[in-house]
C-alpha cells in the first residue's frame, strides 16, 4: 500500500472532504437567500450579484485518494430583475431599481440537493464506522 | 504452517481487504458525486480458488518506487481491478454519480464486510474448540 493510513481511515477523509465542500456550498446559498433584495446603495448602482459554488475533484497526496474540494466561488452573469419604483433611493434616472438575480426556488432546490448530498457523505461515515467496529468485534469473540 | 495459512482465513482476508478498498472507492464516489466530468467507479469482486488464492487479475502492477523521495503516481493505487464503467447515466455536467446506487453498494458492503467477519471469528472459535479451550 502506497501510504501507512488505512482504507477505512482514508474512507472517513474522503467523506470529510465531502461534508466540508457541502458545507461551504450552504454557506454561499445563505449568502444568496439573505441577499435576495439586496439592492444597490447608490442610485442606479448595480445590486448583489448571485453567487455560484464551484467544486472539483483533487489528488489528495497524504491520503493517495480522491478527495472533493470547493473550488472558486464565481458570480453568476445573468441578468438582474428590473423593476420600476421611482421612489426607491437606488433607482436610476428613469425610475427603475436593478434587483439581484437571485431566484429563490433555485436556491431552495439547491439547499435540498446539497442537504441531500451531506446526508449521503454520513452515511458513508456512519456505515465505516460500523464496519470497524465489526473488526473490532472479532477481538471480542 | 500458521495459522493465517488455512484457506478459509486467507480468502475471508482478501474478502476483508476488498470491503475495506470497495469502501474507500465508494467514499470517493459519494463525496464527489456534485463534481462536473466525474464518473463513478467501482471494484470488481476477486474469484477465490480452493487454496484462498486469488485467480486471475489482481489489478494494476504497482509502480516501484526506486527512492524514498519519490512521488507516488496519480490515482489512487488498488490491490483490485477496477470497473470504470459503473456509472450509466451521465448528467448535462458531466458527471455520473447516482446517489443512491452508491448508498446501496455501500450498505451492501457493510452488510457482506460483517458477514465475512463473523464468519472470520466463528472459525477462529471452530479453531479455539479444536485446542480444547472453546
């Protein structure tokens, strides 16, 4: 074997790697949800831009195995919502207010999937970790 | 002769060390399934002969390494063939993970990895009543 952990040890690594890239992918659609009517402080300015999570698969060396990383968050380019309140402190010279591009259904799928995709990594850790401790339990016998 | 020689032992070992490795294999599949251009991969089980020995291929040849500060090569090593057309459906990024396939091959290991345990044990007890003292 190419390094001294072992595979059940470099399974529970791996499954971290994926609890923390779902993590992280939580805290940018928060980000995307608490921002959804965050609209720009000057008049006209353009508002919060939605932000996409990225992730990509990595050669983790120590652990010889390939673990999941978040990659770059980056903006997502569509175009904002427009809506015409000329009363609104942000909105430009014919009365129009640019809001975030942030569709809240998308956000809530999204939520779902990530939710989804952390339950599947504990399971993975739960199911390890039953099955060292059946290794264990041939020392009990 | 020892005692780790006796058929049954060795082959419930290299059916352990598959279990452990397929775990590890599935592991990567699970984090990774929101990857773009991932697929999924997956062991291929090992034919035991009568004496507990492998048949067949047991994977890739390891490369040597000729140094101590040498790197070892990408991807990860595998005592086992590795099937890398497990996955069948392919999503618009690329990626071929499908959840819950992999938590039923992950529950199907844990389930045969503590089948080959107990009976691991039971024929460390059949060997125990043997010398007397089961």
């Amino acid at each position: 074997m190419a390094n001294d952990s072992s595979d059940f040890a470099r399974s529970m690594a791996i499954a971290t790697s994926g609890l923390r890239a779902q993590a992280g992918r939580m805290r940018v659609i928060s980000e995307n949800i608490a921002n959804a009517d965050s609209t720009s402080q000057t008049s006209g300015g353009d508002p919060y831009r939605r932000k996409v999570p990225t992730f990509s698969s990595a050669l983790d060396r120590t652990l010889d195995a390939q673990v999941v990383t978040l990659g770059k968050i980056k903006p997502d380019q569509s175009n904002f919502r427009v809506k015409y309140e000329p009363n609104n402190p942000a909105a430009d010279a014919i009365g129009n207010v640019k809001y975030p591009n942030v569709n809240s259904v998308v956000e809530m799928t999204d939520m779902r999937d990530a939710q989804r995709s952390y339950e599947a990594n504990l399971n993975i850790i739960s199911a390890t970790r039953r099955m060292i401790q059946r290794t264990l339990d041939i020392l009990k016998s | 002769m020892s005692i780790n020689d006796l058929p049954v032992l060795s082959a419930l070992r290299t059916k352990m060390q598959w279990h452990q490795e397929r775990q590890r294999v599935l592991s990567e599949n699970v984090s990774n399934s929101d990857t773009p251009k991932f697929r999924p991969r997956d062991l291929v089980e090992p034919k035991l002969d009568k004496s507990g020995a492998v048949t067949g291929s047991m994977g890739p040849l390891a490369m040597t390494v000729t140094s101590a500060s040498h790197m070892t090569p990408s991807g990860a090593a595998s005592s086992f063939d590795q099937n890398k057309n497990a996955g069948f459906e392919t999503r618009p990024a690329g990626n071929a993970v499908n959840l819950e396939e992999e938590m039923m091959k992950a529950a199907s290991n844990q389930m045969d990895y503590a089948a080959a345990t107990s009976l691991y044990s039971k024929s460390l007890h059949l060997l125990k009543t043997a010398i007397g003292k089961g």
